[in-house]
C-alpha cells in the first residue's frame, strides 16, 4: 500500500468522528441493558465494569433507570 493512496485515506474515519461513534453505541448498548430489565450490578458485569462505573455513567447522561426492589427483604414474624 502507499502512503498517498487516496482511496485508503478517504476512506478512514475521522478521530471525532469515530469518538462520537463510540459514544452513540455505548448510550445504545447501556439503554439496552436497561430496556432488558437487568439490575445496574447485572449490567455493569455483563459489560465488565463496575457498578460505581456504570452509575457515574447513567447518572452523567440522565438515564433513567428504574429500580426493581428497595432496601432489605422483609421478615415476616410469624404469631
């Protein structure tokens, strides 16, 4: 290949562009983990993350996430 082959060149893509790519598919990829009804600790370990990661994340982009279950499970006491 030569260095000034036009064909080659134009064909590359721009490094904002490909940043702004990156950042389109990383949105999706969070919004379908959401729409899957996963957990946010169920997310962050299918995307190899950690959960402070990927809450810093959806909290910086305003992504609503909703909640299944609040605080600890109740015990019932039995009379």
């Amino acid at each position: 290949m030569q260095r000034n082959d036009q064909s080659t060149i134009s064909s590359i893509e721009a490094w904002h562009a490909m940043n702004a790519r990156h950042a389109h598919e990383r949105l999706e990829l969070v919004l379908a983990l959401r729409d899957a009804r996963l957990t946010q600790t169920q997310a962050a370990a299918r995307l190899g993350t950690t959960l402070g990661c990927l809450n810093n994340y959806v909290q910086r982009n305003g992504i609503c996430w909703p909640v299944k279950r609040r605080g600890r499970k109740s015990r019932r006491v039995q009379a």
